[in-house]
C-alpha cells in the first residue's frame, strides 16, 4: 500500500507533464533577483485579517485584487520601496451575512458599523526599510477608512525566478497588526478585539 501511494503521484504528474519533471520554478535564492520596478500580481497578492471573535475563536477574513509596485534593487535592498492599493470594497469572508455587514450602510444619523457601502481603497506606502539577512521591518503610512497612520511589517523573502508566463517574479510574506479603533472601525470593541492581526503574501512581477 505504501509503495502505491509513492507511485500514484508520481504517474499523475507524469500524465500531466508527458513524463518529464518538471522544476519548481520559484526559489528562496537571492541571485534571481534582477532588481528594478515590479508590479503587485493581483491574482496571487493577498491580505489576510483576523479578529477574536467573542473570546470563543478567532475569525479571519481576506482583501485580494491588490495592485502597486515594489521597486527593489538586490545591492540596496534597504531603498527598497513599496506602495500598494487595497480594495476595501472587495473584502471576503466565509459569511455572506458578515461580508453584507462589513459594506453595511450607515443607520440615519449613525457613521456605519464597518467599512459602508462604498469604502475607499486602503493604501500603503513604506518609508524605511531595515534589512537582516533575508528579512526586513517594513515601515510605512497606512490609509484606511479615511485615517492615515504608521505601521511596522516582519517581512520575509520567499522566493524568486521565471514564471510560467517567462517574466521574473519575486514573492514575500509579512506580518503585522492594527488597532481597527485607530482607523474609526471600533464597533462593539472589545467582544470583537480592537487588535487586528495582518498575514500578508505579496508578489510582484517584473
């Protein structure tokens, strides 16, 4: 049983490839790096949010279709400069009824309980970059639901080369967090935490 369940995915991507083995084309390799100006790759650039919901779990919930540019140069990564678009309108969530509530409009008289109906893009743009091996602390200036303030990411480099559409993309992971309160999104803290935890995977194409 062992041995068929070695050899089983070993003959599906064969079916697929028409026998050859075909290499992983992205690399956690530094030297793939060509440097210059690279544009966000909205289709695999996401920004994962989570809250505690309640004390009882966690609840988290996605913004993709993010565009921007990084521009980097491998000899001074520390230059390196990023500014990206988050369309706030295009949040998700695994509940239609939750996703409706975050783009709720407002009660008469009444700011809204999240975002609203219309929300602009949210924005972030970096200022400093620290570099340590293949990490970096990403500062820069958030804007979000009208409010602009600072915010620190943990970066990581996560790989790089040709990608099946021939061009050179590079990819990153990043963490962060955001007190929501800060940005005029404080409705019913704290039995939905004010913390908001970010998990980022950034990619960008050359």
């Amino acid at each position: 049983m062992r041995l068929k369940h070695a050899i089983l995915p070993a003959l599906l991507l064969a079916g697929v490839t028409g026998g050859l083995v075909v290499a992983q084309p992205g690399k956690p390799d530094p030297a793939a790096i060509t440097g210059g100006t690279y544009t966000a790759d909205a289709g695999h650039t996401l920004v994962k949010w989570e809250v505690d919901h309640l004390g009882f779990t966690p609840y988290f919930g996605l913004f993709g279709d993010i565009s921007g540019t990084l521009q980097f140069d491998p000899k001074n990564p520390a230059a390196a400069k990023v500014d990206v678009t988050i369309p706030v309108a295009k949040v998700t969530t695994a509940s239609a009824g939750l996703t409706a509530h975050l783009l709720k409009p407002a009660a008469e008289g009444k700011a809204p309980d999240f975002f609203g109906p219309s929300p602009a893009d949210a924005k972030f743009v970096s200022t400093a970059v620290a570099v340590n091996g293949q990490s970096a602390t990403i500062t820069g200036n958030l804007t979000l639901n009208g409010v602009t303030k600072p915010v620190t990411l943990a970066a990581k480099f996560y790989g790089a080369g040709k990608g099946m559409n021939g061009k050179e993309n590079i990819g990153f992971t990043a963490t962060g967090a955001i007190k929501r309160s800060e940005f005029g999104v404080g409705y019913i803290v704290p039995m939905v935490s004010d913390q908001v935890k970010l998990e980022i995977v950034a990619a960008f194409v050359k």
